[in-house]
C-alpha cells in the first residue's frame, strides 16, 4: 500500500505549530531530536511570503501500524491544530488540491523499507 | 516499541489543564497506560474542545512525566537558601513541619503574616484559596505586577458589562462549526496576541485560524509581522503600549462615521454621549502619530470591524501590560459594546461556568458558600492592598501584589513572615525580579510547591512539595463551558496533586473543615448541575442545556444574567456602562483615556537617545508554558535558545548578524540572546518570554536565573494607578550589540 497513498497539506493555513512532529515522535518513539516530519519555514522580506511547510522525512512510514491495525489516521494528521492535513491514496489527494491550490501532496517512502539506514556516529568529529 | 509485545494498555481519558502542557487546557485526551506507566497521550476526536488536535506541549506529555528530573519526594533544607541542600522527607514529617511553623506565625503574628502565593490561573488557585481561607489568611495573591495577566481585561468587563466575554468560536455548543445558529465572524481582530502559539483564557489559538478558514478577514495588531498577520487583511504594526490611543481612534472612526449599532447602543448601553464627546480628544492624525500607524490603515480597520456582520475580538496581555491596562480594556470594551457585538453569535459572547458550578472560587461569595464563612470581617479588612486600590477591596479577593512586596521590606502596617508558594516560578517571573527575590528571601518561612527544581525552589524554599502533571490527578472544571473531568491516569514517585496537598493542610489548620475526603468537595461543587462525579468522571464533558445562563445566545435580553432574572447585564443600570459609574465611585476617570508609556521617546527623550530601540519583552514560544520546559528535551529542542527577534536593517545599523549573540541593554542591565530577524518593525525589538536555564540551576550562584530573562530589563513601580494592569513589560526601551568572542 505505501507509495498510493500520500499526505495533503494545505499550506495556506498551516501556522507551523510543530503538532505534527511532536506526534510523529510519540508515534514512532524518536528521539528529542529526531523527526518522521519536520516543519519548514519560508519568510522573505518581499511583503508577501510567509509560509509553514511539513515535510516528511525518510522514517515517515504513513503510520503504517496505526493506520492498518488501529483503524486511525496518521498521528501527524490527526493531531495538527490547524487541521490542515489529509491522508488518503494519492488520486483523492489531487481533489483537495484542486479545491485548494495553495497546497502540497507528499508521498513518502520510509527509506528503512528500501534500504538500511547509515550510522553517522562514527563521525564523532561532527558534534562540537 | 510496539503495543502488541508487552502487557494491555490501559486508557484513562481525562481533560488538560495545568502541569503538562502548562496552559489552562480544555483538551479531550486519552492518556494510555502500560504497566503503572504513561506511554502515550491522543487527543479525543470527537472532544468539542480540540476535536483530537493536540500542541506539541500536550504531545510531549510522556516525556514530561517521566522526566528524570522530576521531583518525587518532600524535601526540607539543610543548609543555607540558595544551596543545593536537602534531605529527602516523608509526607507526615513535611506536612508536619509546615503545619508547626504556619500555626506559629499565626500565634505570634497573625494568619495574615502568611502569604498564599500562585503564577497563572492554573489548577492551584481554587485550592490556595481554600488553603489560606481555612488558615485564616486573607492574603492569597498573584506573583505578577499590577496582576497584569487577564484580571485588567476581567475587572474591565466586569466592570462595564458585568461579565467576562470572550470571542463566539461555537466553544459552548457539542456541535461546534455545525451549530446551525453559529455564525462565522466577518472580520476577526487579533488584538496583541500570537494566538496560534497560545491558548488563553478558554479561547483555543486556533480557533482563530478555523474561521479564517471559513472566511474571516483578519485585523491583526501586533509589531511583528506574524504569521496571523501574514494572513490578515490589515495588520497594524503599532508601537508597544500605545493600544489605548488605537482603541481610542478607533471608537473615534466609529463614532463619527455614525458606523455603530444605534439600536443595540440606545437599547443596552448608558454612556455613550459622554464616550462620544471623550474619542474627540483622539483624531486619527494624533492616533496615527502616537502609535506610529498610518491613518488611514486605523480608519480602515475600524470600518472593516465596525461593518462586520458579526465580528469577534480576541485580546492578548499587551492590552493589560499598556500603563493602564484596565482602562484600555475599557476602551476595547466599548469597541464590541457600541458595535452591537455582544451575545451574538460570531461576535462575542458572556462565558459563564456550565450548571453555574463553581470549581475555582474568585469572589467573597463563592468562598463562603464552599468553605462557609471561615474568615471574621475584621480579617478580612486585613487584606494587603486594599486600603489603596478600592477596586481590589471591592472586587477582587486577593492581595494586591505590588503592595504585598512593598509591605514585606516596609513592615507595616504589619509584618509578612510566610509564604506558600505554588505553581509559580516568580524568581525568574515576575518584572524586577531580583527586588521580588529579595523580599521573600527576608521572609522566615517558605513552602514552594512544584514539580522540577526550579530557581524559585532553589532561591527561597525551606521545604519543597512535589506536585504532579494533570496525568496524575482527578478533578473537576466548569471554567467555563462545557463541565468537565480530570481522571488519574498514572502517579508518580509521591508527588501529590496541589489539591491533595492544599486539602491536607486546610484540614490540619482548621479542624472544622467543612469536607472529609476531595470527592466530597467535587459532589459540593457538583450540586447544582445534579449531575454526579462519577457521571462527570464517565461522559468526560457535559454541556448545559440551550436554555442555561452558560449558553449563548442575547442572554440580556432573556434575562438570564441578572439575579434578579429581569432583562439586562448585570451592572446597576442593568446596561453596558461606556461611561463607567464604578470608576467614577472609585476616584477613577470613568471614561477611557490614553497613557503615555514612562519610558518612550516621547515621555524620556533623553533615555531614548541612549537606549534608541522599544525593548518589547514576552514573545510566547508554541514549545513553553511561561518559565516552563526548557528542561524538556524534544521541547526544548523545538527552541534551544532564547530569540531576539530584530529586523534584518535593524541588525546591520547594530553591527549585528543573524544567529549572533546579543546583548540587550538598558537602564536596569543587560541580558544576552541569540538574534533572529524577523519582519519587526524596524525600532523594535522583540525578546522571548521568562527564560532561565534549568541546566545551570546547581552551576550557577544566580540559578541560571538572570541571563537571558527579559524581566531583567524591567523596573518595579510601573503597575497602573488602579493596582490592575501596567508593569509595562512590552514597552521599555533599550540598545543592542553583539557580544564579543571573550565578553
């Protein structure tokens, strides 16, 4: 099923409250630093753009247990305080977007299904 | 961890508020427990409150339970205050000790030498009333300047309308957006407040935002070009303090341009004549010049509001911080009153607890109904304060705080010898906090009450109670509408609700205590919704019927806020007072009026070449509750250090780069920030509210307490003449520079 289905965001009114990562990471039991979803922030000084943007990382699965064995949305979906999030397969996606063009479908993949994750630790040099 | 390998889930499912997320909540969750252990919280879908959304503070509820900092038993101090000394306590030897010391200042002193001291209207309040009602002590008080936190915008109403209103978001209906007499605001004011970061005073932040959705057009007043103001039809860069003379413009537009609501003004409102002949003194070209705004963007957003079908206002601290924040309340007031907004769906609408149970008892009355008349008149009369603010005397039953502290260092006309402190963290809070520190430092006795260590723990304490989170406790909460219930879900260590320990001591210090056991006291407060605890406890939430004094809509006119259920509010006139009788009974203008911040280029032009920039202190991050959370890693990951937001000009003319570190300097001092542009305006700048860091707390001498906290920069003495409202914190002044590698 993952790769059909996909996230809707409608950016208009996504206020970049940070709900979406903090329930990612109780979902998928991360880190204090570590995201399934991570909000992005646009502001130029040009009077007009200002804009909160998730995007998902490579550990976004689409709550695949959540979704398939609890019968739930995905945790980012169901908590975000804008609600401005949807989750469904890709081709109903596309209708929200045509209702609301200010907006953005993802697809993730969790990378951990396609490949293995790297272990970057031993570039102890990185951490000051 | 997957659920499916290790013992069933429990769920409880409870209603936030307090510890947790820190907020004054309103939010269905369901709390799952494995093993005795909270392992994950989910907002309830169908809660009208947050309809399964939950902020990031809510969300990160396991992490803050299980914290490893948490403290989970009494302790009593060994050495010196400030010292990182203590021994572990059970409860009957803390409890005790505090009862031994509190009965013996009562002997020796008075009852009201003890203070009972709270932060925010969290879940404390009504038990600290209890606590000091039961002990005798009339002297239960907030730690802030000029109590300059909603209670100026609450006297305000109360004074003028005789109740507290708030925007009609369809809060008080099961059926929310779906209620088919709910109307979307045609235009929305956004009056001082981040709203999507907060949740204040029983409006939900993102409310705001769903009838965006639906079409509001915003006005959106607020230095900073936020994300609400990127959304808003009009946004109003005003210069911090000046939100009285924009009320006052704005009521001028109105007036003169007949736009105002000649029905509902002739009908429910006594005043207008003389509020109409006092906005002349406010012409927009002064307006304009005051608050540093174009007059032509305040006509147009007073006609957008004025023309709105209906509007809705929401209003943030800065109203309350402005010199005489009570009397800007005023003058916001009159906005929604001659405009015909009130107890219209979409505009604003009384709040009124549901059932008209009272869970947290803010009058007299409500005091002695719950805990009987425990305190003679004469010790009433003791109150701290009253004798200088009437509207504290009259309305208001607390103490006045910056009267408390100047009474500690005076002695007179009695001393202060105690105080209980709880869910407070005043040390790094409160403006002038080192002269607040110093005064309770001079006390012989204190009890903090929290749940981490904290500077004010460190600082002041003798003996140190562990509170719990919301996970942790039961309870119950008509604040406003809809009832509701907090069930246990978890405890941890011993720590102990703040009404299991407040209920403890008003027992052992008043042996005839009217209650045995907590249950007792939530089926009191239960009684007149005949609805019982363990069906509150059950259901979750419980709306009152369409026909209740807690539910919308022109309760006035169907006299269901009056006691003596004749049509009208419930002022002596039974009108909306634009020209305010109480105020004028007080000594007060009763009418609103501008004040010039004290320290600005206008009233300290001298200072201001000095210190050429408004130091605007107090942005709210999504991640903290006030001083709360920096020692919660995923929170404080989401804003790892304190922000001064400075406009990208702004920053170059200082020399200064983003993400530099700063130095933030005025009359009182310094204290240093990481830079962040921002789209401020450009004379500007913005600091992040109460930081301290909690890593430093046993390092440093001063608790990491002072260094990046904007309270620094603030002096005492700047609450408003009434005793409500000032303290001034968004409009101070102040100079920037970068700090030097070896600074």
């Amino acid at each position: 099923m993952t790769g059909k289905n996909g996230l809707w965001i409608d950016i208009e009114f996504c206020t970049g409250c940070m709900a979406c990562e903090a329930a990612c990471r109780q979902e998928l039991d991360l880190g204090p630093t570590e995201y399934g979803i991570k909000v992005f922030e646009q502001l130029l000084n040009d009077g007009q753009t200002f804009n909160y943007v998730p995007i998902p990382t490579d550990r976004c699965n689409l709550c695949a247990t959540r979704v398939h064995e609890e019968g739930k949305r995905p945790a980012c979906v169901h908590h975000c305080m804008a609600q401005v999030m949807e989750y469904g397969p890709l081709e109903s996606l596309i209708e929200h977007m045509k209702r609301r063009p200010r907006s953005v479908i993802w697809s993730p993949v969790s990378r951990s299904s396609q490949r293995p994750y790297h272990d970057l630790e031993q570039f102890e040099f990185l951490e000051e | 961890m997957n659920a499916r390998d290790a013992s069933p889930v429990k769920i409880v499912r409870s209603t936030t508020w307090s510890a947790g997320p820190g907020c004054h909540g309103g939010c269905g969750v369901e709390l799952h427990v494995r093993d005795g252990k909270l392992v994950k919280i989910e907002g309830i879908a169908d809660h009208p409150y947050n309809r399964g959304t939950l902020c990031p503070r809510a969300l990160a509820l396991r992490e803050y339970v299980n914290a490893p900092d948490r403290l989970q038993h009494p302790m009593i101090r060994t050495g010196a205050r400030g010292t990182d000394t203590w021994r572990k306590a059970s409860w009957d030897e803390a409890l005790d000790l505090i009862e031994h010391r509190l009965k013996a200042v009562k002997d020796q002193h008075g009852a009201e030498s003890t203070l009972f001291v709270q932060g925010t209207g969290r879940d404390v309040g009504g038990w600290l009333v209890m606590l000091a009602y039961n002990y005798g002590s009339p002297n239960w008080m907030q730690s802030l300047p000029g109590n300059s936190c909603y209670h100026p915008r609450l006297l305000a109403m109360k004074i003028a309308m005789g109740d507290y209103v708030v925007p009609d978001s369809s809060q008080f209906t099961n059926q929310r957006y779906d209620d088919p007499e709910w109307r979307v605001p045609e235009c929305y004011v956004v009056w001082g407040q981040n709203s999507v970061a907060t949740c204040n005073d029983g409006l939900h932040g993102h409310w705001i935002v769903h009838a965006l959705k639906r079409g509001s057009k915003l006005v959106v007043i607020d230095p900073n070009y936020n994300w609400l103001a990127s959304r808003a039809t009009i946004w109003l860069p005003i210069r911090p303090g000046t939100d009285g003379a924009l009320a006052l413009g704005m009521l001028n537009v109105i007036i003169n341009e007949g736009l105002y609501d000649k029905a509902f003004v002739d009908k429910w409102t006594v005043g207008f004549d003389e509020l109409r002949e006092r906005v002349q003194q406010y012409p927009l070209d002064k307006v304009a010049k005051i608050t540093w705004l174009p007059a032509e963007k305040i006509a147009a957003a007073a006609r957008l509001y004025a023309k709105g079908q209906p509007s809705a206002l929401q209003w943030g601290v800065p109203v309350d911080f402005a010199p005489e924040g009570l009397t800007v309340a005023l003058a916001i007031n009159a906005l929604w009153s001659i405009t015909g907004n009130v107890e219209k769906p979409g505009g604003m609408v009384v709040a009124r607890p549901a059932f008209g149970v009272t869970s947290y008892p803010m009058s007299q009355g409500a005091i002695s109904k719950m805990y009987g008349e425990v305190m003679p008149k004469e010790q009433l009369a003791k109150r701290i304060g009253i004798d200088i603010y009437p509207i504290a005397r009259d309305l208001h039953w607390r103490a006045q705080p910056d009267a408390v502290i100047d009474q500690i260092f005076s002695g007179t006309p009695y001393p202060v010898k105690a105080a209980f402190i709880a869910g407070t963290n005043f040390v790094v809070g409160a403006q002038d906090p080192r002269r607040w520190r110093k005064a309770f430092e001079s006390l012989e006795f204190n009890v903090v009450v929290d749940l981490f260590m904290t500077p004010t723990v460190m600082a002041l304490a003798d003996v140190v109670l562990p509170s719990s989170s919301f996970a942790e406790r039961d309870g119950v909460r008509a604040w406003w509408s809809p009832l509701t219930a907090q069930n246990t879900a978890v405890r941890v260590g011993e720590c102990r609700s703040d009404a299991e320990i407040c209920f403890e001591l008003a027992r052992r210090l008043n042996p005839g205590f009217r209650y045995r056991t907590l249950d007792d006291m939530y089926r009191f407060f239960l009684e007149p919704s005949g609805i019982s605890l363990e069906e509150i406890r059950e259901k979750g939430w419980i709306f009152p019927p369409k026909d209740s004094a807690a539910t919308p809509y022109a309760r006035h006119e169907r006299g269901l806020l009056r006691a003596d259920g004749k049509p009208g509010f419930d002022t002596a006139s039974g009108k909306i007072e634009l020209d305010a009788t109480r105020m004028k009974d007080w000594g007060y203008d009763s009418l609103p009026a501008y004040t010039e911040p004290s320290f600005s280029p206008v009233s300290t032009p001298e200072l201001a070449r000095e210190y050429p920039l408004i130091l605007n202190t107090g942005s709210r991050s999504i991640a903290f509750f006030h001083s709360e959370m920096r020692n919660i890693p995923s929170l404080r990951a989401m804003n790892p250090e304190p922000l001064v937001q400075i406009h990208p000009e702004t920053a170059r003319r200082f020399g200064i780069e983003n993400n530099d570190w700063v130095w933030i300097e005025n009359q009182q001092g310094r204290i240093k920030m990481r830079a962040r542009y921002a789209l401020v305006h450009p004379r500007i700048v913005l600091t992040q509210h109460s930081w301290f860091y909690p890593e430093r707390i046993r390092e440093d001498k001063d608790f990491g307490a002072y260094e990046a906290n904007g309270n620094e920069l603030i002096p005492g003495g700047l609450h408003s003449k009434t005793g409500f409202g000032g303290a001034q914190v968004k409009s101070l002044l102040c100079r920037i520079r970068k700090v030097e590698e070896n600074a």
